[in-house]
C-alpha cells in the first residue's frame, strides 16, 4: 500500500469533501440564491435611505428592533405582500430576522420573488446588528 496518498494535507482534503457532501445531503438545510450583506453594508444601506424589515414575530420585534424598522412577520410576508410596500418596490430593501440565517433569508426570498429585486438579508440579523454597536429600540 502507498502511504504517500495518506499524508496530512490529503487526509484533511478528504474530510473537507466529506463534510460538504454530507452538509448538502442534510435534508433541513435550505439554500436561498439572494443576496446577503454584512452589519456595516447594511448601515451604508439604511442611511441611504433603504427600508427595513423585521420578519421576526411581533413580541421579538417589540423586544429590541432597529430604530424605523417595519415589523412585517413571515409568516404575513409568505401569505401576501403588504400593498403599502409596492411603493418601495424598486428600492433597497434590508431584511433582517434574529440571527441572520433563518426567517431573514426567506423573508428576502419572498419579497424577490414578488418583484422586490432591491431586497437583501442582513447577515448576523439583529443580534449581529447590536453586536456591531449599532442603535435598537425596544417596544412599538
């Protein structure tokens, strides 16, 4: 047997491969194709006027919330797109949820597949939000 195919850097080549096709094979993962910005891209975004949008629930969205943020929860996002945010249609649009990589992506999935192109998920949603130091308000 040839030990030269075993060396570290193969071994860990392997492991590599392994893990990303059995990441792919996990049958909860859902991939969206939208685009994601990071806490600062998204800040440049909101103060140059984008709308945000909370797709939390209410009750988080009362907890803590990025100051003007309209609180819009999935579960009404998937149902219908409210018809006051056809105004904004073609605007820039920052979706955000708790941690960026559950309601987020799919809120900005939904609103992209309704005609909202400008739509982008904040990655980190609001708690990468508050870590960066950025301002939440609580309550309404």
């Amino acid at each position: 047997m040839d030990t030269t195919l075993w060396t570290p850097k193969n071994l860990l080549a392997l492991l590599a491969a392994l893990f990303a096709v059995a990441w792919m094979m996990m049958p909860n993962t859902v991939r969206y194709n939208i685009e994601e910005v990071d806490v600062a891209n998204a800040k440049n975004l909101i103060d140059a006027g984008a709308v945000v949008i909370d797709v939390r629930p209410t009750g988080k969205y009362d907890g803590r919330h990025i100051p003007g943020a309209l609180s819009i929860p999935l579960e009404v996002l998937t149902v219908a797109v409210p018809a006051a945010l056809e105004a904004v249609k073609s605007q820039r649009i920052v979706v955000y949820c708790g941690d960026g990589s559950t309601l987020g992506p799919r809120g900005t999935q939904v609103l992209n597949e309704a005609g909202y192109p400008g739509a982008v998920n904040l990655k980190g949603g609001i708690g990468g939000w508050a870590d960066a130091g950025y301002p939440v308000r609580t309550g309404s």
